[in-house]
C-alpha cells in the first residue's frame, strides 16, 4: 500500500520530520494551510549552542488568515547572515560542520521572500542529501476545497494512498473512524529519538536536522529509525 505523508513544510525540522519522510512514498507539502498564529516551526527552530538550546527564527510578515504558500519573509538578507553566524559559532567543533555549511548556504542562496518555497527547498534537498527516494507533491497543486479530516482523506485518496503515516499532532483533530470507513489505515509515528553524538552537553532529540548533518554527515541517516504504530494502539497508550 502506498504511504502518505502530509505536513506543513517546517523550517529546517527536527530529525522527527525527515523519519516521516524516509517512510512516505509521497510526500505532500500543506503548502495551502493557514499559518497557525504563532508561525508554529513553519519560520523557527531550535539548535543547540554551547548556551543551550535556543531558537532560530526567520521573521516573517503577518497578515491573518494567511495561507502559508503566500507568507513572505521580512529583511531577507538580515537574517540570513544571523543564522550563518549563529551556525557558525554553535558548530565550529563538530566534525562535518563545513558540509553543513555549505548544505545550508545553497538553500540560503534561493533567491525568494517566500516561505514555503523557501521551506520546501530546505527539505527536498535534504532529503536528497540523505538518498531519500521520496516524491513530493505540492497541496495547492489539487484545488481540494474540503477542509481538516476530509481535506487530508482527500489528499491521501488523491494520491493514491492505502496508509497515512502523521506526528502526533493531529490526535487532537482528525477524524480516525472516517479514514477506515474510507479505507485508508492511520498510523502515528513511533519516535525512537535516537541518540546520535552531539555537542554542548546533554542529548537533545528536538533540535534542527541541522545539527545531526553537523555532527554525524552523510553517516546521520542510521538514525533516522522510527517507525509507526496503528492509531488505535497510538490513542490506548
């Protein structure tokens, strides 16, 4: 059965991000959602610093009701050279933080002052980096009018999906029983959070996938591991 995933494209997530990925046959980029009003991961994420773990943020314009395809950056050039720096101080004694670097400089190098774009190009060239044979699709591509629970069937059936592979956070929203009235079988990721070396201090599993390429390379992708559970089994844990 072809599995789907489907999720706002975050920036730079965290390594739980790219295990979804690593199972998915197709990938599809939420790129039509509206943007949570906090922004949510889609323009931040943590990275760990000799300091702790702090956020990296790239500011964004925010009109409400803004569907995330269509929120554009603020002072593009500004924060760019802050996330170089900021990377560049955190990182300076991992082993592969040149190959990070020069990873994150070609995304860097996009010229757009749109977010999803932006976001998407991160994560599609990571996912390359690490031999990912996932496809990717774009939401807006299907014009689907539903929303929530239906809008994601939707999707997944569009797709030709038999499995919908999702984080945790759509326990709160989506509709299991109309997904198995419909065929499709849900499955929650099963995060293993996996250990891999990393510097300042106590292992951190939520920090960007950044910090894994810093530390581990290429060589990274043995710990991107986890697998699913039924979503049954997920709700009665």
């Amino acid at each position: 059965m072809r599995k789907i995933v489907i999720s706002q494209p975050m920036f730079f997530p965290w390594v739980g991000m790219f295990e979804q990925i690593r199972l998915a046959d197709i990938c599809v980029h939420y790129d039509d959602a509206v943007l949570p009003l906090c922004g949510g991961l889609t323009n931040r994420v943590k990275i760990k610093t000799a300091n702790g773990s702090i956020w990296m943020t790239a500011p964004i314009l925010r009109p409400s009701e803004q569907v995330i395809s269509e929120v554009q950056f603020q002072n593009v050039r500004n924060w760019k050279k802050k996330h170089l720096s900021m990377l560049e101080q955190s990182y300076a004694r991992a082993p592969h933080a040149d190959e990070m670097l020069e990873l994150v400089n070609s995304i860097y190098d996009l010229e757009t002052s749109h977010l999803a774009k932006f976001n998407i190009l991160a994560l599609e060239k990571i996912s390359r980096y690490f031999d990912f044979d996932t496809r990717f699709e774009l939401s807006s591509k299907y014009k689907v009018l539903t929303k929530s629970s239906e809008k994601v069937l939707e999707l997944v059936k569009t797709m030709k999906g038999g499995v919908y592979i999702t984080g945790h956070g759509a326990y709160d929203y989506l509709d299991h029983e109309l997904f198995e009235q419909n065929g499709v079988k849900v499955q929650y990721m099963d995060y293993g959070r996996t250990p891999y070396p990393q510097l300042h201090g106590e292992f951190d599993p939520h920090v960007s996938i950044l910090d894994l390429i810093a530390n581990v390379g290429v060589g990274g992708k043995k710990f991107i591991t986890s697998g699913t559970v039924d979503w049954k089994d997920f709700i009665h844990e």
